[in-house]
C-alpha cells in the first residue's frame, strides 16, 4: 500500500485486494487509475466489515464525481470481509500532482520522481 493512504491494520490486512479494486477504477478523463492518481487518502475497515474510503478528485469538475463513488462501493463489497462500504469525497487537502505514483508518471509520459 501506499505510504501518502492512511490505513488501519483491518484494512491493511486486505491491502493486497485493495489495491487490486483501486487499480481498477479509472479516472476516465485521465485515464489513469485512482490508487495510481493518488486520489486516496484514506481506507478504514472496521469490525463489522464496513469499510470507509476518503478520497478526492483533481478538481471540482470532474465529470466521474457522480458515478465513480457507486463504482468503487460495489467494487470493494467484493472483497471478503469487506459487507459495506461507503466512500467520502473531500477537497482538502486538495489533490496534487506530486501525489502520482512513478508508475502512474511513466504511464502518463510524465518525468518520474
């Protein structure tokens, strides 16, 4: 996982397939994925399996605000031990470009940290 997504041990514990479902959901305007975007911040999985991501966007108008919430709730719900989820959109911090991961630079065509 990430070093910038703060997580807790039950999440962390299913890092792995987290992961796998955040590689899978594109920004489709960028065309890159939010775990790689860096539009995570946070993940809390709690005892019950519900499950909280807190995230942003790279900036106000982005056309998947309204659909990609939904889109990352059903995907994660198909993680065992994850019964719920709920995802929270949040604008600060605000999101930066120093938040791409390097290989989400190089996919982009931008220099590497």
């Amino acid at each position: 996982m990430r070093d910038d997504i703060k997580i807790n041990d039950r999440a962390a514990a299913l890092s792995s397939q987290l992961i796998e479902v955040l590689e899978n959901i594109y920004d489709p305007e960028i065309e890159l994925d939010i775990y790689n975007l860096g539009l995570v911040y946070e993940i809390d999985l709690d005892e019950n399996g519900f499950c909280k991501v807190i995230m942003t966007f790279t900036d106000a108008g982005c056309s998947c605000a309204d659909t990609m919430p939904g889109e990352l709730v059903a995907a994660l719900k198909t993680i065992e031990g994850i019964e719920d989820a709920q995802v929270e959109i949040v604008w600060s911090p605000a999101w930066k470009m120093t938040r791409i991961s390097r290989l989400g630079r190089i996919t982009l065509g931008i220099s590497p940290k």
